[in-house]
C-alpha cells in the first residue's frame, strides 16, 4: 500500500500534536521537508521550540515563525491543507511523543499507548503483547526515528532501544555498551543520523553512543574521543557541512572532526574555529542545528535558574553572533 500525496506538488509536511482533551497539553509541531529551500532551518526553530518552548500559545509559535520565514513565503507562497487526528480517527492516543516519515513516505507515530504507522488512508496500530515475544517490549514510547536505511528505531519509557521491522512488523532489541543501572531511571534520549549514515544515540546523562552495525550493539564515543571532566552531553547533532559532530554540554559547546579524532572546545580550540571562539562562555546548549548548505548554524541556550530560553544565530559569512531573547512570545505559565 502506497501512502498518498496531500497534494500534486506536496514535498512538506507540518503535523500539529495536541490533546483535545487537555488544555493544559499544548500542541507540539512536526516538520517533515523534503528538498525545499531553508527546509533544515524551519526543522530547527520546530525541534526547538517543541523542546523548550511548546508549553505555550499556539499564537506565539506562529509569530515566530512567521518572523524568521517571511522572506521565503514572500518569494513563493505556499497553500497548505490540514487535517486533525486525534483517537476519534486514528490515533491511538492523543499524547504523541515523536513523528517521523520513512523512506517509504509512511508517517510513524510514538505515542503512550503504542506505535502506529499511517500510509495516508489509514492508521496500523502495533502494541505490547506479553505472548508475543516480537511486539515492542511496551506500549508507552518516549520516542521514535526512521533512518536512511528504511528502519525505525524506538525507545520506551523504560530505556528498551531496538529496531521495529516495518516489513514483518517485529521487534528486536538493541543493547548499549554501559555500566549497569541501580535505577531504572528514564533518561531523554535522541537518535542522529550523519552524512555517512551511521546512527548515534544520545541518552542525556549517560553519553553519546555509535551504533557498530557488525555488532548492532550502541558503543560509546569515548572509547576514542574523551570530553573534559564532568561535562555532561545535553544535545547532539551531526553537521553535513563541515563533516563533524557538534555536543551541546552544560559546560559549552564542543565539535569532534571524527576523521582526525580531534576535539574542539573552549580553552582547547585545536581546530581555530571561530564557532567554539564566538560561543565561549555560553553554557547549558540544548540545541544545535548547522543550516544545510550553509555555513551558519543556529543554537539553543537555557542559562541555569533562568525562566527563559535565547535563540542564537551564528552568520558563517560575516562570522557575527546575535542572540534573540524569546521570552516576550512566553505566556508567564509553567513550561518546558
């Protein structure tokens, strides 16, 4: 079953999560672009503010971005069609915890009561089922990622990782190389995806992972690279551009070149960027997102005890900072 189009010349797509239920939930946004121009740069201001800042009206969001895409929209506009789903039509819960698009164009969705796949016609629903021991290990999932390969990768609320088939439709677990827990803490986690199309996996707290395909086991990076004593890994993100990888600590920011096994960081800029120089004394960097085919990158700070977050833009030509507080667009409510 092939999924269907929304629109002739559709090649984006922008999901709005929410409980109709739940006034207290806010919508969270999804952007899933395909070849248009500043695709990357909307994904960030979207993965941003859905981490950090959705507890919020819907109004702020749409001001902010409007602001940072009215150029674009000036230069072409775009009609969009939207249609809600919630469990009156599909969903298998109103509480969403991460959407991604497979190579296929099939739409999946983690949620707290299962993973459902929807081809543009209609939702397949996949749950826990304690006699079968190929369904997901649980139905709360925390996230979800679909990779170049074809495959989805979930995480549960329990820090169970593994591979759903999405052509037998099972489950397998993968291991992560770490000391064994006293306490089954749940610690956000994130996968990425480089240029190279190998997977990484960030569990904050405990490190940032490869995944080693011979093994189909997640290794830690510091077998080969070691950050500073007690930094701790906030964020993660792979720069296509630049062919490094780019760690958000909660003591600065930091870029490994893997090719040279060689890091980066304030007080230690081996690679004389100007990047590292320019964000020196910027700590608690909770997002990264190099703009695609460009040489500037965009940056999420929440200083510690600070109520809001800033947004900063790095310009690659000019090689200015300019950082944007965002907390006028905050309604005075408890948010995350």
């Amino acid at each position: 079953m092939k999924p269907q189009k929304l629109a002739p010349n559709c090649n984006e797509l922008i999901l709005i999560t929410a409980d109709p239920d739940n006034s207290s939930i806010h919508p969270r946004f999804w952007h899933i672009s395909k070849g248009i121009p500043f695709g990357t740069f909307h994904l960030s201001i979207f993965e941003y503010l859905n981490k950090r800042m959705l507890k919020q009206s819907l109004l702020s969001v749409l001001l902010f971005f409007a602001g940072c895409t009215s150029s674009l929209l000036a230069q072409q506009a775009r009609q969009y069609s939207f249609t809600q789903y919630s469990t009156a039509n599909g969903l298998v819960s109103n509480h969403v915890n991460a959407v991604g698009q497979d190579i296929k164009g099939c739409i999946w969705v983690a949620s707290t009561n299962g993973l459902q796949r929807f081809d543009g016609r209609e939702f397949i629903t996949f749950k826990h089922h304690p006699n079968q021991p190929n369904s997901i290990p649980s139905n709360n999932l925390a996230t979800m990622f679909c990779d170049s390969k074809g495959r989805v990768w979930i995480i549960n609320e329990e820090n169970q990782i593994g591979l759903f088939d999405n052509e037998r439709f099972t489950y397998k677990e993968v291991e992560v190389d770490m000391p064994p827990r006293s306490l089954n803490i749940f610690h956000t986690s994130i996968f990425k995806e480089d240029w190279k199309g190998t997977i990484y996996l960030l569990m904050i707290g405990k490190g940032v992972f490869r995944l080693d395909e011979n093994q189909q086991r997640f290794l830690p990076i510091t077998r080969e690279v070691t950050l500073p004593a007690n930094w701790t890994v906030l964020y993660f993100q792979p720069d296509a551009n630049r062919k490094v990888l780019w760690l958000g600590c909660d003591s600065g920011l930091v870029k490994y070149e893997p090719d040279l096994k060689q890091l980066s960081y304030p007080g230690n800029n081996r690679s004389r960027d100007p990047i590292i120089d320019s964000f020196a004394g910027i700590h608690n960097i909770q997002g990264i997102e190099p703009i695609h085919n460009s040489k500037s990158l965009a940056l999420f700070h929440w200083p510690y005890r600070h109520p809001v977050p800033y947004f900063y833009w790095y310009d690659g030509t000019t090689g200015k900072k300019t950082r944007h507080y965002i907390g006028p667009y905050i309604p005075p409510v408890y948010h995350e």
